[in-house]
C-alpha cells in the first residue's frame, strides 16, 4: 500500500468516526427532546379523554422505535452521513465507500429577471472501481441523478464508458424579484472499497444567448450543453444556427422548452422539442407561438457514435458486456441565434412570385393584340380591290401563315386545291373528293365516329405497306386516316392524363400531410431534407419559399392551355368554313397531346410542392412522374407532327410511362449498390432502345413474332453480305444510330457507376432522348428548306438561355437525401433573392418558364408550314 492510499484509509477512517459520532450525539438529542414534546402536549390535554391519551402513548411508542433504527447503524459505524457547506468554483477532491455518504450544500441567489447556468463536474481518480458512484442533485423544483463512470450505448447493444460527466442544472423559473435557493449534490456508493473523485461546481458564463452574438463551447458525449434564449420584443420568430470545424464527432442540436429535466444525453435528447442531428452545421427555425413561456433551451449532444451521421462503425464488441472506451469525442461548437424574417418579406416574396407569371399572362395578350392588328392589316389589304395579285406580281399570303394566335381566312382558291387533290391521288394514292364532301365530314358528330369500328384505311389496306415504306415520304402519305378519327384518339391523351392526376395526387396531398404532421409532433427534423439555412414556415409548413415557388408550374401550365384552346378554336372554325389551308395544308392540327402537356406541367408543379413539404428520397418520385410524363408527351408530339397515322395510342404509351415510374420506384428502393438490378435494368434499356429503333426505322411495317430472327438474318446475308447496300432511309438511320450510342452509352454509364439517384439518372436518359429528338428535327427542318419564323426563332433562343441559367441553379444542391440528414445539412445555404428564395426556388422559377417555353417552341415551329401543302411536307 502506498503512503497516498494509507493516508486515504486514515481519512476515511478518522472522517467515519467522527461524524459517526456526532451523527449519534445529534440523533439522541433529537430523540430526547421529541419525547420531551410529546409528553408536555399529552398532559396539557383533557384529563377525560382517554383515546388521546392512547393515542399519545403509540405515537410516541411507534416514533421512538423510527428514531432508534435510525441512530443504530450509526451507534455501530456501518453508515455515516458527512454534510459539507460547499463553495462555487471550488474542486472537492474526496472519497466515498459503502459506509459513508456526502453531501455537498450550495446556495445562490435567483433573479426573475437573469437566469444564471450553474454546472455540476465529476471527475473518477479510481480505476476499475467495483460499482459506479452515484450523484444526486436536489433542486428547489427539480431532482438530477448521474453516475460515474456513466454507461452510455450505442448500436448492437455496445457500451461505452465514461470517467469524466458534467451537467448543467435546470433553472427552473422564480416569481419573486430575487430568492436565495439552496441545492444538494448527495454522493453515494455501495463499493465497500474507497473510490477517489473530484467534485467541482461553477457558475456558466453566457448562459443565455444574446441575439446574433456568436458563442463557442466545448461538448462529450458524457458532458452536454445547453444554453437559454428569451425572445427579444417584436421578434417572433428566430433561426438557430449551431456550426462546428470539425465535421465528427457526430453531435445533435435540441431546442426544448423551459421544464425540468432538460434531456441532454444522447439516450433521451429525442424525447421532446425539436432536434436533428450535425456534423459542420445544423439549423432549426423557432416561432414564439411554439413557446408559451417566451424562452427555450438550445441542447448540444455529441453521440457516442458516428453512424446516424455517415460515419464509418470502427469496432464491434467481442464480449456483449464489454466496455468500450471511446477515446477523444470533444467537439467545438459555436451557437447564435438570429431573428427570422418578418411578415413583409413574406408577402413582398408571394408578390415577387405572382408578378413574374402575370407577367407572362399581360405578354401574351399583348403579343396576341399584336398578331390580331397584323393579321386585319393583310387582310384589308388582300381584299382592296385596288391590288391584285396580279398587279403586284406576288402570290396572295394566307393570314394564317402569320397568325400565332388569332383567327385567319382563305388565301387558295378552289380549283387550286383541286388541282393538287388531283396530282396527289397519281402519286400518292389520294382518293379524289369535292370540297362539299369535305364540309359535309366536318358537320357529321364526333361521338359517332370510333377509331375501332371500321378500318380508316380500308379501302387501301393493299398499298398500305408500300406507301408506308417509300423512299421519300409527304405528310399526306401518314395522314391520309380520317381526322376525325384521329381527333379522338388524340383527346384521349388528355382525359386520361387527366384522370391520372386525380387518383395520383390525391392520395400523394394525404401522404405528405402525414409526413408534416408526423415531423411537427415528433419534432425529428431529420425526416425531411430542408435547406434548414433558408426555410420558412408558414402555419404548419416548415418550408413555406419551396412550396410557393412551384406556383410557376402551375400559372404557366394554364396559360399554355389557354393559348391552345384559342388556336384550337380558330382551327375548328377555319374547318366549319372550309377553309383550304385548314383542310389540305400544314402539318395535321390534333391538339390533344397539346392539352396533355399543358396538364402535366401543372400536375408537376402540384406535385413538386407536394415533395417540397417533406422532401426526402421516399417521395422524391412525387417530383419526377410528371417529369417523364412531360418528356415523353413532348417526344410523342414531336413524332406526331408529321406521322400522325401512325402515333401511338394513349394507352400504349402511358403504359410505356406506368413501367418507366415502376422501374424508377424499384430503382429507389432495391437500386443503390445492387449490381443485379443494375445489369437488368441496362439489358432491358438496350433491348427497348433496339426495339423502338426499328419500330420508327420501319414506320411500324414489322411483326415481332417468331420468325423474327429468320428474318434479321435474311436481311444481313442479302443486304451485308450478297451485296454491300446502304440504308434506304438515310436520315432515319443517322438518327437512330445516334440514339442509340446515346442510349448505350448511358446504359454502360450506370452499370459502371451505379449512382445512388437513381431517379434522376432515368430522368437523364429521357431528357438526354428528348433533346436529340429535337435538334435532329430542327436541323431535318433547316435542311429540308423550311424556315423558322420570327416569333418561334424567338422561342428557341430565349429557351435555351433560361434553361441555361435554370440548370446552374439546380446543380447547386443545396441537400441531398442521397446522404444522411446530417451530411445533406452540409450543403445548406443562404437565402439569395429577397431573404426569401434560395437556389433551388430560382431553379423553379426558371424551369417552369424554360418548360413554358419549350412547350410555346413545339406549337409554333412549323407555322411557316401552315400555306404549304401537304404533299410538299417531307418526313424525317
């Protein structure tokens, strides 16, 4: 034994006895002069009452048996209770057995007006001590209990100990002006041998956060912080930021109402309040509203360990009781709380949003005013009797040609189009019809005419495969069904993308709800993946600036309905006129896919508020369906202009849309790291893409059946081998060839990469399609001699510049679900635009006009087309 340890036992030794002694002196004393008492006040009492007396004598009987029980362990030195009046900022360094108990008294002063943070330390000298100690501290209102060394677990049951604990006190609140409160701290320990500590209690500094003044601190796992803030006069609302250097240990921000206990160990920090978990930063909004007693406490834990933050698990018990030491777990942090944003920002940003999309409603009237004016300028002068056609030496120009919104009239005569009917039917098969047998068809019902109850194309079901698969192809050979017919069919894409909206959103505007709900009673911010830096709540809305900037979608969506209805109008009654340029010239109006489009631009902006109020990788396909349904209407449209014949139906292709959002949720869920989904998913994208090449290749003139291989070898000995031939159709084949490097190139890209969003690589491969698409026709349009007017030049150009900008802000991230929640809070930002926006709003903002846009870009592209005749329309 060392002389330290010897000279511990003589403490302890000479500690016990003395205040076993004076402990029995006190007891005697007090139990002397009870029974004193009790005697005085039974004979002062009736002499007549018996039952008093009685009851006197077992009160008196019971009580001194109670008092000698408790002064006879001390009689013997088993227990002894030590009580010290202790000092702030002083270290008590002792010791504590089985047979005796300390108790350390304190005293300060509260203020109503000032909270000051007092803070417990307790420091384990003793290794390897037989049981932990334990430390009671008594408050006026409140009761903390901790032992040393703490036992604190992780995951699979692991456990890690710690020698080293500090605790904050809870300041519950006082009435009076100023009181003096007394608190205990008892030590106990049922080890019989002696365990060495140090006790230490001091006052905090800065313990109630000053409004936007940084305050840095340090934080264990075993020792907590937690600091008060008082909402300041005229604030409301606040945002607490809590950022740290080092990005692990991994630590958890709590704001928690002012109640005792205050939970500020990693087991029990999620009990109440709000909290999520941070590495470099963490933010969390407060409203006053949420807190009645204006104040709250801000809760810095560190766990004890990495993994909820992305952190790898080091080790792994090998005993399942083992303790494990968990080595150097401080963390610096830095703390300020900052006023939120005022209501005036909140309704200069909801202005700021409605302006900018009225804006684009008060454009359009204005360039429709514009085209109307033009348009009555033509046609007075077309009907001056003064100028011919013949006195100027040009050829009479239909209004049409230049109406982009407005009605027109008839510029070709009818022995015109008779002539060309005539010349059509020698080479095309055109079946020779009057102009009266055409009006007539236009005045018969729509709802009488199904696409299914007779053969459009009977009465040329011979040549159908020849005129289908002719070198150089017109618009009239794939537009020569009835269009009526085809009107029809065409419709069916809205309605039944409108019934899609209904039963999808509904039950998606229920879900979301839930997940509000569920965030705002739980107070786990670690559900949703906010830009918490730049998040407004609004009623029950914790994010309000992401919601409201998917107004854009919606807005711009109605307008472009609005512009197709008119131009629909305008088309319908050009028919009832029997107009020549409706009938036989420009590329075939069906505006059903038009509507289609128009609805699923709305439906995208429903449904992305609809993820932006709990965005996470759970619902991210809220965000996306309408996305693929928009890219594939727009590739089905552009397909459309000039095959309409041969388009596909709207069932085909929402059912080739239903499977790309069922491969999309399966990539979601089964997608991240599986290398089997990986290589199905990429077999069946080559598979699609070769299938679809040569259904577009050979205009829909092949069967997919069993002789199909028989079939694909013919072709290679007969065309490749017999003799060396190019393709038939050069300018299909260029585009398909170029597909499908695109395609395979994506193909490979994911099954070398696997990306974890998956959604958003799927979405790559149909916005990567759409834009070849386009720019092949484009350039088959330039090449074929066609122009491009003005107001779709236009178009084009401010298109491209807006999805430009556009897709620099999406590329920002501001948080990833790809990551943990703690991981994604690293890429949080500021608002950028008005206190209000971020990145990712302007991103709305910008792609709902691009959207816009685009879709304008589809409708007027082929105006210049609408004097030409059909004959005279190339396909590509």
């Amino acid at each position: 034994m060392t002389s330290r340890d010897a000279a511990s036992s003589q403490y302890q030794h000479n500690s016990a006895a003395a205040s076993g002694s004076e402990a029995t002196q006190t007891r005697q004393i007090s139990v002397h002069q009870f029974n004193r008492g009790l005697c005085v006040f039974c004979s002062q009492a009736d002499e007549g009452s018996r039952m008093l007396e009685l009851c006197c004598g077992s009160v008196r009987f019971v009580l001194v048996l109670m008092l000698a029980s408790w002064s006879f362990p001390a009689v013997f030195g088993i227990n002894a209770v030590i009580q010290r009046d202790a000092q702030f900022d002083v270290t008590y360094d002792d010791m504590v057995t089985s047979d005796n108990q300390t108790i350390y008294s304190y005293n300060h002063t509260v203020s109503r007006n000032k909270t000051e943070g007092v803070r417990v330390s307790v420091e384990l000298l003793s290794e390897g001590p037989q049981s932990p100690v334990l430390f009671v501290v008594r408050q006026k209102q409140a009761v903390l209990s901790f032992q040393v060394p703490l036992i604190l677990r992780g995951l699979y049951q692991r456990k890690y100990q710690y020698t080293q604990v500090g605790r904050t006190l809870c300041q519950p609140p006082t009435k009076a002006v100023a009181e003096t409160q007394f608190f205990y701290i008892d030590v106990s320990t049922l080890s019989n041998a002696g365990i060495h500590y140090q006790l230490r209690v001091s006052r905090v500094d800065s313990f109630t956060l000053q409004t936007d003044k940084k305050f840095s601190f340090n934080a264990t796992p075993s020792q907590p912080q937690f600091f008060k803030y008082v909402f300041p006069d005229g604030v409301d609302t606040v945002i607490v930021k809590v950022n740290s250097q080092n990005t692990f240990p991994c630590s958890v921000m709590s704001v928690q109402d002012i109640q005792c206990p205050v939970y500020d160990l990693d087991n029990n920090v999620a009990f109440i309040g709000m909290y999520q978990t941070m590495t470099t930063t963490a933010a969390i909004t407060v409203q006053r509203k949420d807190f009645p007693s204006n104040s709250f406490y801000v809760v810095v834990v560190v766990k004890t360990e990495d993994e909820a933050c992305g952190g790898p698990l080091r080790f792994y018990p090998l005993l399942p009781d083992e303790l494990l030491d968990a080595g150097n777990r401080s963390k610096t942090l830095d703390v300020v709380v900052s006023p939120a944003i005022n209501s005036e920002v909140y309704v200069m940003g909801m202005l700021f949003c409605l302006g900018i999309f009225l804006s684009f409603y008060l454009l359009t009237f204005l360039v429709a005013c514009l085209e109307n004016k033009r348009i009555n300028r033509k046609r007075e002068g077309l009907l001056n009797p003064d100028t011919s056609p013949a006195e100027t030496g040009k050829a009479p120009v239909s209004p049409y040609e230049y109406g982009t919104f407005a009605d027109n009239g008839s510029t070709l005569s009818s022995e015109a189009v008779t002539d060309s009917l005539a010349s059509a039917d020698g080479n095309y098969g055109y079946l020779e019809r009057s102009l009266e047998s055409v009006g007539r068809s236009r005045q018969e019902s729509l709802s009488s005419v199904e696409e299914d109850d007779y053969d459009t194309l009977a009465d040329i079901d011979s040549d159908k495969n020849i005129v289908r698969t002719k070198k150089f192809l017109c618009v009239s050979d794939l537009a020569r069904k009835d269009k009526r017919v085809l009107s029809k069919k065409y419709q069916i894409y809205f309605w039944n993308i409108a019934t899609i909206a209904v039963f999808y959103a509904l039950p998606v505007i229920q879900l979301v709800i839930t997940y509000q709900t569920v965030v705002n009673v739980t107070g786990n911010q670690d559900i949703c993946y906010y830009n918490f830096l730049c998040a407004h709540p609004l009623g029950a809305l914790s994010s309000f600036n992401n919601i409201l900037s998917n107004l854009g979608y919606v807005m711009l969506g109605l307008l472009f309905l609005l512009i197709v209805l008119q131009r629909d109008i305008i088309h319908k009654r050009a028919l009832e006129r029997n107009e020549n340029t409706a009938l036989e010239c420009g590329i075939p109006k069906h505006f059903g896919l038009y509507y289609a489009m128009g609805t699923a631009l709305m439906m995208e902006g429903l449904l992305s508020a609809c993820y932006h109020v709990c965005p996470n990788y759970t619902n991210f396909q809220f965000d996306t369906s309408f996305m693929y349904m928009i890219a594939g209407l727009c590739m089905l449209k552009l397909y459309q202009k000039r095959h309409p014949d041969i388009n596909a139906s709207a069932y085909s292709a929402y059912a080739c849309l239903a499977a790309v959002i069922f491969f999309s949720v399966l990539g979601v869920v089964f997608g991240k790291g599986n290398t089997a989904f990986w290589i199905v998913f990429s077999v069946i994208h080559i598979l699609a893409t070769l299938l679809l090449s040569t259904q577009l290749y050979y205009m829909g003139r092949w069967r997919l059946n069993s002789g199909i291989l028989r079939r694909i070898l013919y072709v290679i000995y007969t065309d490749c081998i017999r003799q060396c031939s190019g393709p038939m159709y050069i300018d299909r084949m260029v585009l398909l060839v170029m597909g499908n490097i695109v395609n395979w190139s994506l193909a490979a890209y994911g099954l070398i990469k696997r990306p974890n969003d998956f959604a958003s690589y799927l979405l790559a491969i149909a916005i990567c399609n759409l834009l070849l698409y386009f720019a092949f026709y484009i350039i088959m349009k330039l090449r074929s001699g066609e122009r491009i007017q003005c107001l779709a030049l236009v178009c084009i150009l401010f298109t491209a510049v807006v999805w430009g900008f556009a897709l620099f802000f999406f590329f920002q991230g501001l948080s990833t679900w790809q990551k943990t929640p703690a991981e994604s809070r690293e890429h949080n930002r500021e608002c950028i635009l008005l206190s209000f926006f971020d990145d990712h709003d302007i991103w709305h903002f910008l792609s709902s006009i691009a959207m816009f846009g685009s879709f304008l870009v589809l409708l007027t592209m082929d105006d210049d087309l609408d004097t030409v005749q059909r004959d005279k329309i190339f396909v590509f």
